[in-house]
C-alpha cells in the first residue's frame, strides 16, 4: 500500500457472482475494512483480501450467528497480522460510538455494519490476541444478468473542480475522506490534523491567488484547536469562508446549531458517500451554482 510498510494480496474468484449493490457504499465499506487492517499493523505485514463465492445452508449461517437466510452469497474476507482484537471488545466494536484509548481504531465499522445489514449481509469478525484479525462481509449474490448503470456516476458528478481542504485530527479519517472525495470526483484535496494548520494552509492559499473553494473541519481535536474555534478564525481572514462542520456526536450543540456558529453545512462521522456529497453539493452549489447538473 502507498506510503506504508503493508503490503496487500488479493485473491478475487474468477467466477465471482454478481450482486445488487450501491457501489459508493460498498468501496466505502471495503476500504473502511482494509484502512483499520492497515492501522492494526503499524510496523508492517500483509493484508490478505479474498473475495469468493459461498453457498449457506440454513444450519452454516444461523449455526455460526449469522443472521443470514440460507442462499447465496459473496463473501470477502480482510485478514490483518495485527495484535488482535481483545476479547471483551469483540462484541461491541461494530457499535456506533464504541471508542478505546486505540487511536483509529475499528474505524467506520458501524457504519459498515449497517451498509452491509442494509444490504442483505452481514459482517462478523474473528480475532485471537497476538494473531491477527480476519473480517467477514457477506453480501447476497444475484443470479440476475449484469446491468450498468451509468447514472451513478452522473449522481456523484463533483460540483466544478472545487480545492478542498480537510481538517481531522484522526489519519483514517483524513484517508478515507480522500478516497471518498476522489470518487466524487474531486482531485485538489489536501489536509491538516488540526485547526492552526488548517488556518495557516487556508491563509496561505488566500495568499497564492489559489483560496479553498470548501473546508471541511472536524469539531474535536484533543489537545489541539477544534473547528469551533478555527472557524473564528476562518471568518477574519475570509468572511465568505464555505465551511462543514464535522463529528461524530451528533448531539453537539454545534452539529445542531451549525449555521449560528458561521459553518455552511453538517456532516456526520463516519463519513457515508451520499452525506459527503450532498453536503458539498449543498455548499458549493451556493457559489457555483447547479447549472452542470
């Protein structure tokens, strides 16, 4: 993988059956799985990704607790040679705000357990401390012929070439905001882990004759500036500043009041697909308006 000491090996059935899917969501939860594989190895290792066709009797699904009927299904597999996952935390980290002292870790996995129950499927895990994890994601198989549908790309079509800057403390975030962004569609993205580095990167950008058409800035920051206070700041150097407000806690006065504050717009963590576009859609449609749509 780019820029890491982890490598991936992927292994994809020649034969893999077909699957009624929205392709946004499913890429998301993928590299959510391969992204915390990643983060479980910081001094390196291989990253095993299988994909494969599985048949289910009733007795191999609901006999191993998967709430699955029987049928078929697809089923790719993430294996890490990380640490392993506790045993006490096993059963509660696909759980929306399940957080440990880990930084990043188990990121976006329930967001990814609801794509995937959404769909039909299911994802378990099996871990033993000092031996690595393995992630399971089934998704039903069609036996329908395949269709494309080049209309989803016209759904995610980006709104102009808009420069991006993303503000997270958390370097999965700010690696899955780039793949997510890069869907879309948008290619000038960059970053900053907190809000002074976000200010001086948008001060220098005004400077440069090259300003952010967008900021997106997350609202805590642990023992650095949050989005509260960089927003403040935004405002002095540009009053005209397009800014989202971003967090996991979605009962943040901020998250509610988000307008009162000087932000432009809201969205959640872990970030989905849909939600990050509609929102840039939402803010930069006021500028550039939705003529090319």
């Amino acid at each position: 993988m780019a820029g890491s000491s982890v490598k991936c090996i992927c292994n994809i059935s020649p034969d893999l059956w077909n699957a009624e899917i929205d392709q946004g969501q499913i890429s998301q939860v993928v590299h959510n799985l391969v992204i915390n594989a990643q983060q479980a190895m910081p001094t390196g290792g291989t990253i095993e990704l299988t994909a494969e066709n599985i048949a289910l009797t009733e007795v191999q699904s609901l006999g191993k607790g998967l709430p699955l009927k029987e049928g078929n299904y697809i089923r790719i597999s993430v294996r890490d040679q990380g640490s392993g996952i506790p045993a006490n935390h096993l059963n509660r980290i696909f759980d929306p705000f399940f957080t440990t002292k880990q930084k990043g870790s188990w990121l976006g996995l329930a967001t990814s357990f609801s794509i995937a129950r959404n769909h039909g499927g299911h994802i378990s895990v099996e871990s033993k401390l000092g031996y690595g994890s393995t992630f399971y994601f089934y998704l039903p198989a069609s036996m329908k012929a395949l269709v494309t549908t080049p209309e989803v790309k016209e759904i995610l079509k980006p709104v102009s070439n808009a420069r991006i800057l993303v503000m997270d403390d958390e370097q999965g975030v700010r690696q899955i905001a780039d793949r997510l962004l890069r869907y879309i569609g948008y290619s000038e993205i960059e970053f900053s882990a907190d809000g002074a580095e976000a200010i001086l990167k948008y001060a220098e950008a005004q400077e440069l004759s090259k300003p952010f058409d967008v900021v997106i800035l997350d609202l805590t920051v642990p023992g650095g500036m949050g989005g509260e206070e960089a927003i403040k700041k935004l405002l002095e150097i540009d009053p005209a500043v397009k800014a989202i407000v971003s967090s996991g806690y979605a009962a943040e006065a901020v998250m509610a009041n988000y307008r009162e504050y000087g932000f432009s717009a809201v969205v959640a963590k872990p970030y989905t697909l849909d939600e990050l576009n509609k929102a840039l859609h939402e803010v930069l449609g006021q500028s550039h308006g939705e003529s090319n749509h």
